[in-house]
C-alpha cells in the first residue's frame, strides 16, 4: 500500500487505479443496462461499459508495453466502431418512437402485433 502513496506522490498513478475506475464504468453500465426501461438510457449505458473495456486496453498497454501501440490503435478502433453502433441504434430507436409515441422497453412489444 505504502508503494502506492509512493508512486501517486511522484506523478505516477498506479494502474490500479485506472482499473478500478474503469470496474466503475464498467458495472454502472452494467446496473444502468439492466435496471433502466428507457431505450436510449440503455445505449448509454452499453457505451458506458464499452468505454470502460476501452480503458483497460489502454491501460494493459501502457503498463505492458509501453513502446507499443496496439492496445492504443484497437482502442481507437473500438471506439470507431461503438459510435457507428450508436449511430445505427439512435436511427432504430427513432424509427421505435416514430411508431410508438414512447420509447420504453415494455412499450416494443405492442409492435409485434
């Protein structure tokens, strides 16, 4: 514990502490996606967990390898591909309220009949 004050004192934030702050963006996004009934709280939530894999790629990188840039380069790419995810979700879930006048989970059922 003491070689942690150590390295936060000298400028060096241990890993650690990027994990647990990516833990903490990872099951927020988790509790967000199973507890919300709103479609578009959901997709926060799901890049909220996406955000928070992205970040320990990142991190494994930099404290792995720090010469390299592969977890950099995939980190970008996941990035790349959640916001064309995102873009596609907002476009069905405006299709969803266009319909529908709501975009609440329980509500999508009513399209089926």
């Amino acid at each position: 514990m003491f070689n942690y004050i150590i390295d936060f004192l000298s400028g060096q934030i241990p890993m650690i502490a990027y994990l647990a702050v990516a833990l903490v963006m990872f099951f927020a996004g988790v509790y967000g996606f199973l507890t919300r009934k709103n479609l578009l709280m959901m997709l926060i939530s799901i890049e909220l967990m996406l955000n928070g894999a992205d970040l320990n790629f990142a991190v494994f990188n930099r404290y792995l390898y720090p010469e390299h840039l592969e977890g950099m380069f995939f980190t970008i790419f996941a990035i790349a591909i959640a916001a064309c995810e995102t873009a596609v979700a907002i476009a069905i879930i405006i299709n969803i309220y266009r319909n529908l006048n709501d975009i609440d989970v329980e509500k999508i059922n009513e399209m089926k009949n």
